[in-house]
C-alpha cells in the first residue's frame, strides 16, 4: 500500500472530537496558504486556503488560522469522522511565483473509535 | 467529471531504462505540475509548465524530462540519469490567473526499480 507518511507525526483523536493540526511555515513573504488531505494511495485533496489579509476562514467543518506574526497555520477539524483518517499536509506560495507551492511534511490523523 | 488522470497507476523500471508517466487533465487549467513525493517528506517539485510549449525546472529535476505539446497533457520522462527513482510521483493543475490559485492532484503513480 501508500508508504507516504510513514515517520509522520501522528495526531490521535476520539471520533466526535475537534482535531488541531498545526504547520509551522517557513518563508516570511508567503502570502498564500493551502491545506490538503491526502487518503492512502490517492492524491492529495483541496480542504481549504486562505490569504494572508485574513487571519481566519471556515468552511465545512473545517477552520484555518493564519499567525502571520510567528509564522503559524492550524487547521481546525470540529467532530472528527473516522473518514478524515488522513495525511494533512500545508503549503505555501508567494504571489507572483508561478503558483508554485511549497509543502510541510504532513500530519498523520488517526481517529479511533 | 472533470479531473486529472494519469497512468499507469503503478509502473516498473529496470536498469537503464526511460520511463513515461502520463497526465491528462480537462480541468482547462493552464498550469501543469509534477511532484515527487517520499515517504515522510513533503512534496517536491520537479518540473512546472505554465502554458503549452513552455516549461521550467522545479526544485529537483535533475534526471527527468518533460514536455507540454497540449494543454491538456504533461508527461515526465524518468530518465536513466535518475539514479533514485523509486518514489510517487504526483500531477496537478491549476488555473495561471489570477495568481494564487489552489492546484489539485490527480491519484499519483506508484514507480518502483525492478
């Protein structure tokens, strides 16, 4: 099967729980910021953006962050499903760059039951 | 639906040999991207094309190939060069304009050495 995400670090919730998952990025001129969710053996998935003139957006069941004054973005999961099982990864790009991304290393969420 | 897709999903090389992933999208994106991706890294970027007949090196292109005939289609050729192909490779698209635009993926392909 997908070996992606092995050495990950893992996020363990309680289904019916909020999941946090934070990303730490690394380029202070980043302006754009992505969270995906990548299921085993399958691409990564579009969950959420936000720009950097924002500080929070929600969409469903889900909330991004955005800590610009120490780098930081979270993504917030409210009652976790055992279907968000998943690798979360961020990315980040800077405005003018081709829409090239730059991609943390991935969270693995484990939701038990 | 529209999407990405490529093939095969899972493909074997053996020494020496030039391999060719496809990806094919009808999401009338513009820009068209391969990544590599290894266990417990994030993505890297090998090459980018952001219109048809153009492209540029990623971050890690060094042994692989590519070429943007059609706006729809954007295969990477793993050369013999690439002396450590064995990886995923993953496909995705977006829209050039406006800038910042998410990209989404197609399921990957799954490369490993005989």
């Amino acid at each position: 099967g997908e070996s992606v995400g092995l050495h990950l670090p893992t996020l363990s919730v309680q289904e019916g729980d909020n999941s946090i998952i934070n990303c730490a990025y690394s380029n202070s001129a980043s302006d754009y910021f992505i969270w995906y969710k990548q299921e085993s053996g399958k691409g990564p998935q579009f969950i959420i953006d936000i720009r950097s003139n924002m500080d929070k957006r929600q969409g469903q069941r889900v909330t991004v962050l955005l800590n610009k004054t120490v780098k930081h973005l979270s993504l917030q999961i409210a009652a976790t499903q055992p279907g968000d099982s998943a690798v979360y990864f961020c990315a980040e790009n800077i405005s003018g760059t081709a829409s090239k991304l730059t991609f943390g290393t991935g969270t693995r969420l484990q939701v038990t039951l | 639906d529209g999407g990405i897709t490529q093939s095969p999903k899972y493909l074997f090389r053996k020494e020496g040999q030039n391999v060719t992933l496809s990806c094919e999208q009808n999401l009338n994106h513009d820009a068209m991207y391969w990544y590599r991706q290894d266990p417990g890294q994030g993505l890297r970027l090998i090459y980018y094309s952001q219109i048809v007949n153009d492209f540029q090196k990623g971050d890690i292109a060094e042994g692989y190939s590519v070429s943007r005939e059609k706006k729809e289609s954007f295969p990477l050729t793993v050369t013999s060069a690439q002396k450590n192909p064995t990886a995923f490779y993953l496909c995705a698209s977006s829209y050039r304009d406006p800038s910042n635009q998410p990209q989404h993926f197609g399921d990957g392909t799954r490369l490993s050495i005989l």
